[in-house]
C-alpha cells in the first residue's frame, strides 16, 4: 500500500518536471514558430501563436505530455524541425 503512494508522488513530481520542461523549451527556444495556420477539415483556419501551443500541450493529460516531451528531446537531439510535430498535433486538435 506504501508504493502506491510513493508512485502517485512519483507520477505527480514527473507530471510537474514535465510541465517545466515545455516551460523552459519555450521560453529558452528560438526554433518555434511564432505562430501556426491550421486548417480543419470543414475549411475553417486556425491560427495560433506560440503562447496557444503551449497551453494546449500543458492542458493534454499527463500521460500525453510525456509522450510529446519524449517526441521533442528526440527531434531536438536529431536536429529536426520541432514545428512539424507541433503541426501535426495541432491538427489532431482542430479535427
């Protein structure tokens, strides 16, 4: 019973280091876009800015959080372009 509390504490302490994460990307980041164009499948354009795509992302539960901090540090690493994975996340949203 003990290790679930440490878990549940271990899984809040990771949601929080995540949300930092996006935080100090962000803020330290000069390869993000400025803003974003997304258009959905009715026709209807999207347009967010960089502060948007933040808070969308810091609003997606924990577990997808992870998954895209996970997606970034390895595009980074390869030196891709981070905005394409921003894209396409945006379109899953606009649906």
């Amino acid at each position: 019973k003990n290790r679930n509390v440490n878990s549940k504490g271990e899984n809040e302490i990771m949601a929080q280091t995540t949300k930092q994460y996006f935080k100090d990307f962000w803020a330290e980041s000069d390869i993000i876009d400025d803003s974003f164009e997304i258009t959905d499948s009715k026709g209807t354009l999207h347009i967010f800015d960089k502060d948007q795509v933040l808070a969308e992302i810091l609003a997606m539960p924990n577990s997808i959080q992870k998954q895209i901090r996970n997606k970034f540090i390895y595009i980074d690493f390869k030196r891709g372009d981070i905005n394409h994975l921003i894209k396409y996340i945006l379109k899953g949203l606009v649906k």
